[in-house]
C-alpha cells in the first residue's frame, strides 16, 4: 500500500511510504495526532478499506441486540444475532438499550462495527482508548480471528494502546515509519542470561513500558535525562525508563553522534537545532523534534561541544 507525501505550510508531515499490509498480522502506526488524521484523510478515499474512527457513536434508542440485528441485515451477515451476542460476551446485555450501557461498553460496541465490514482491509483509530480492560480482552480476541481473514492496521497516538494487540508496531515521524524492536520482558531477561552475551556489540537501547522491552536505534532517541537516579529515554515525546545509567547509556552512545551536555543530561547532536545563551554562564540546546524540547548545557561543557560542532 502507498501513502503519498504530506506536507503543511511547505513542511513535510508525513514523506511518501509503502506499507505491506496482510492477513495474519495486526499492524500498529504509533504517531502524532496530526500524522493519524492525515493518514487517516488518504485511506477514506479508498474503496477497499473500512474506517472504525474513535468516538463515532451509535444509535444510543436501539438496544444491543437490536444494534447487531441491523449491523447484520446492512452487510448480509450470515451469523445469527444470538451468536454474536454470545461472541461479543454481551448475552447479559442483550435487551439493554445502548443509551444505558456503562462508557466503555458503548465503546466495544461501536468497535464491533468491524466484525461487520465487508472490506479486504479494516483501519482502527485509536480502539482502545478509554476501554475498561474486560472489554479490551474481547476486543482483542476477536481482532486475533478477524485478521486471519482481513488486514488490519491500529492507529494510535499511544504506543501501549499499540502494545495490546500488535504483533508489528512501527513509529512515525517526519522522517518515515521506524519498525519498533518489541520482545517480551521475561524473554530479553533470559536473553541476558545467555552465555556469550557480554560479548554481543550492543547496538540498541533496551527500555521498558508496562510489561514490554522496547529496543530503539540510537538514532531514535532525541536525549536522555536521569530522574531521582532513574534513566529516562526521550523518542518522539514519548518516555521510557532505562535500567543503564546515564555512564553506561554515555559510553554506549558516544560513537552515535550523543553529548554529555550536563551532568543528568545526554543529547542526540544530530537533533540540536540552537544553541540558546541565556546568560553569560547559562546555556541551552534547543531540539529539532515534534515537541518544543529544551535541555540544558553545562556551562564546563561548552567549549567541548563547540569543538564537536565547529562552531
């Protein structure tokens, strides 16, 4: 599938990509707001592709099993309603009109819409989001039988939403989609645990988020900071805790373009857009990212970077 070039005021959003969809895998897009709604905008115009968009609302008079009724004579599903009430798990809830069901239900329900389409290809915005966790179990579930049958992307600004259900979840920047390094926690443990392992050049930054290590290139990160002794990684206005401190994230990143700019501070070089002076012996480093991101310059490290940069 092609996504074509996307720019606003002359700047480019989203650069021109091909993504490979296919039966068997969900895949998830991890991004800004403005790059899903602009992704978003292409995909309406095609034919092959059914858009479940976030907070879309339903029929709030009907009841539930009035709802599935009409979702099953609109698209000639075979399944009779009193078998997706008892695959949806809402047998209970049945007789209940959807004005009076709990948020997060309202949510399923209009997600079940999916289930439904007739399209090759199913695009989910943000599915997830404001779901109670029972209803995310289900959902997922039956987005794990749908996709041997259809192809399905998530899109979403909130990488753990990605984490649920994805089995490949890319980033998008201005620079183009970045394939997520995911593995289970317990997995990368035992992975450690291998003999010969010291020896392995390390070439990624493991991080963590909920129960998930996430692997990211170097060139991924925009800087690093450390908060009460902790390691936090900062990519694409996201954060991640890492178990290395900031030495060893030094060490390991020095050939990689990064700079101990402060003592609680490393900074990728190659995302520095200004060197901001507010005084005499306070500096600032001002970085080219989605979000207005300012780190501060230890004054003793000054005439080092100067020296790194030419400047």
């Amino acid at each position: 599938m092609n996504i074509r070039e996307m720019s606003v005021n002359g700047q480019r959003i989203i650069p021109p990509l091909e993504l490979n969809m296919e039966k068997g895998i969900i895949l998830g897009i991890q991004t800004n707001v403005q790059r899903k709604k602009m992704l978003l905008a292409q995909f309406a115009e095609r034919q092959d592709m059914y858009l479940s968009l976030a907070e879309q609302g339903e029929y709030t008079r009907l009841t539930v099993e009035e709802l599935l009724r009409f979702m099953k004579s609109l698209s000639g599903h075979g399944q009779p309603v009193r078998s997706m009430l008892q695959l949806f798990q809402l047998g209970e809830y049945r007789k209940v009109k959807i004005a009076d069901l709990p948020a997060s239900k309202k949510i399923y329900l209009s997600l079940l819409r999916v289930y439904y389409a007739q399209q090759p290809a199913i695009i989910l915005e943000e599915p997830y989001f404001q779901l109670e966790e029972p209803d995310q179990l289900a959902f997922k579930r039956l987005l794990e039988e749908l996709v041997e049958e259809k192809q399905i992307l998530i899109l979403t600004a909130n990488l753990e939403d990605a984490l649920i259900s994805c089995d490949t979840v890319y980033r998008l920047d201005e620079a183009g989609l970045h394939l997520l390094d995911i593995t289970d926690a317990e997995d990368e443990m035992e992975a450690l645990d291998e003999p010969g392992e010291a020896e392995f050049k390390i070439q990624k930054i493991p991080t963590k988020k909920n129960d998930k290590t996430i692997l990211f290139n170097p060139p991924e990160i925009d800087y690093i900071e450390s908060i009460n002794s902790s390691a936090v990684v900062h990519v694409a206005g996201e954060t991640y805790v890492c178990a290395l401190t900031l030495a060893e994230l030094e060490e390991r990143l020095q050939h990689y373009g990064f700079f101990r700019c402060h003592r609680s501070y490393i900074v990728n070089l190659q995302k520095v857009r200004e060197l901001i002076t507010w005084t005499k012996n306070s500096y600032s480093l001002r970085l080219t990212t989605g979000k207005d991101s300012v780190v501060p310059l230890s004054r003793t490290k000054l005439a080092e970077l100067k020296s790194l940069l030419n400047i």
